[in-house]
C-alpha cells in the first residue's frame, strides 16, 4: 500500500531529515513511529501524501508513484490519504457537519464546493462517519465548541467521509488527556479494523506505541533503526531507538516535550 524507495530527505538548510529509507506497509496494517523529537517522524509521515517533497528515491502508494505524479492524478492519489493533525485542523467557527464534508472537496468541482452543495450521499457519508466516531449528536455544533477529544473526533470523521484508504495521524493524541487519549486511540484502531484502513501514526510514547501498534517502525536521525511487529520492540531495542535507556517516567507517558 505504502512503499519507500531508497528515500531520503535533506531540508533546504542542509538537514538530514531522511535518509536511505525502504520501507513497505501492506493494506491494512497498522503502524506507529516512534523515536525522539527530531528523528523524522513528522518528515516521515509527510513525504507519503507530498506534504513534503523528498529529495531523492521514490514513494508508491497504492502501486502508484506520487513522487512523479502531478495534477489529476497527483489529486487522485491524495484524495486516498487521509491526514489527522495534533491541532486538529478544523474550521473551527463552521459546524462539525461542514467540516466533515470538506472531507468530499476532492471529489466535486471548486464552484460546487464553494457554495457548499454536497450531494445527498455525500451528507450521508459524513453522518456515518460521525456515527463511526460516536459523536452524531453534534454535528451541527461549532467545531470550536467541541473538546479537544471531539474535535481530534471530527478529524477522523473528515477522513471517514473522504473515503481515504490510508489514515496518516501525527501525534493526534499529543495534546489530549490520557482518557481522551485512549478514546482517540481506540477510534483509530477499531475504524483501522472494521474498515481495513491502512493506518500509520506518530507517537511520541512508547507504551501508546506498545498498545495499539501492529508494528513498530522506529527512527533516529531520519533512519529506521528498528522495524518489527509489537512483541519484538522490548525496552532494549527502545533503548536503541532512543539512543539511551528510557526513563522510566517516558515509558508511562509522563514526560512533556
Ligand atoms: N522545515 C524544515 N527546515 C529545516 N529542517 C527541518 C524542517 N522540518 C524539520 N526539520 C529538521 O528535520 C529533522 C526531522 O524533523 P521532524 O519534524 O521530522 O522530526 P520529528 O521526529 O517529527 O520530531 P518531533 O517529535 O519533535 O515532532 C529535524 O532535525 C528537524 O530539525
Ligand atoms: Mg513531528
């Protein structure tokens, strides 16, 4: 679903940010990346849906490359991937509903967007997949008037309705309490199991890392320094990605960045 070609990333400045990296996801999986600030997760998980363009090799999705596609198909690939951000990125004085079915941009032309006609199956969709998240009942809300949880909620809904085949989440539980943390979560993973959608998350914490991953890619200094399912990331082999040996304190989450 996901591959990574000898792919590697250096910033205008100079900075690494990538490098050398191969790396292929099969539908379905759901993968978290870890490693510590810095190490390319972001650069990472950007490169995929060409938030961020890479300097060398090539990424392709779905047996498409979207390093080489431009226009139509470039849109066409995109609108596959959905992307849930650490704030949310809602238009947060539009309602819920409004925000959801920006999900649907994609698939319409501009003028028929602009004036906000969705067709009926469109508002379908979206109301299903704010009943998929379980937040129904404020879908004409204000999307600032929601929680942190609700809103991160909506994100995932708006991904929903755009029909993506790929959810890509960076750090989209970062700034919620743990609670809310888990109900994200546990959002992700049921809809990455009942729907099939190939998932693949930046967290900053080992033990999330641990409880919802299938597999574990880790990173340091834009390389992948480990690669395997769950069982086979022990805290030696996160001492290696980290560089160090952990606190105990960042195994539980505890440590703000
Ligand atoms: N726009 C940019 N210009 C120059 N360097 C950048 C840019 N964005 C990121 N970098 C650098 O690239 C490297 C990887 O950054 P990246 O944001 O991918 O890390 P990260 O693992 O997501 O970190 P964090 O956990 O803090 O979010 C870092 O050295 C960073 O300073
Ligand atoms: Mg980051």
């Amino acid at each position: 679903m996901i591959e990574f070609r000898n792919v590697s990333k250096v910033y205008p400045n100079g900075t690494k940010g990538l490098h050398h990296i191969n790396l292929s996801i099969d539908k379905g999986e759901f993968v978290v990346i870890v490693g510590l600030s810095g190490a390319g997760k972001s650069t990472l998980l950007r490169s995929i849906n060409r938030l961020h363009e890479i300097t060398d090799g090539e990424i392709v999705i779905d047996g498409q490359s979207i390093t080489t596609a431009k226009g139509k198909e470039l849109r066409h690939i995109r609108r596959d991937i959905g992307m849930i951000f650490q704030s949310f990125n809602l238009v947060k004085r539009s309602s819920v509903l409004k925000n959801v079915l920006s999900g649907r941009v994609a698939y319409h032309s501009t003028l028929r967007t602009i004036l906000g006609l969705f067709p009926k199956e469109d508002v379908q969709l979206a109301f299903d997949a704010l009943d998929r998240v379980n937040i129904l009942e404020k879908a004409y809300s204000r999307a600032d008037e929601l929680s942190g949880g609700q809103q991160q909620r909506v994100s995932i809904a708006r991904a929903l309705a755009q029909e993506a085949k790929i959810i890509l989440a960076d750090e989209p539980v970062a700034s919620l309490d743990p609670l809310t943390t888990k109900q994200v979560m546990d959002d992700l993973k049921r809809i990455n199991q009942e729907l099939g959608i190939t998932t693949v998350v930046n967290l900053h914490f080992i033990d999330l890392a641990r409880e919802y991953a299938t597999r574990i890619i880790g990173l340091r200094g834009g390389e992948v320094v480990f690669d395997g399912p769950v069982e086979e990331a022990t805290d030696e082999k996160f001492a290696e990605i980290y560089g160090r040996s952990i606190q105990k304190d960042e195994l539980l989450g505890a440590t703000a960045e």
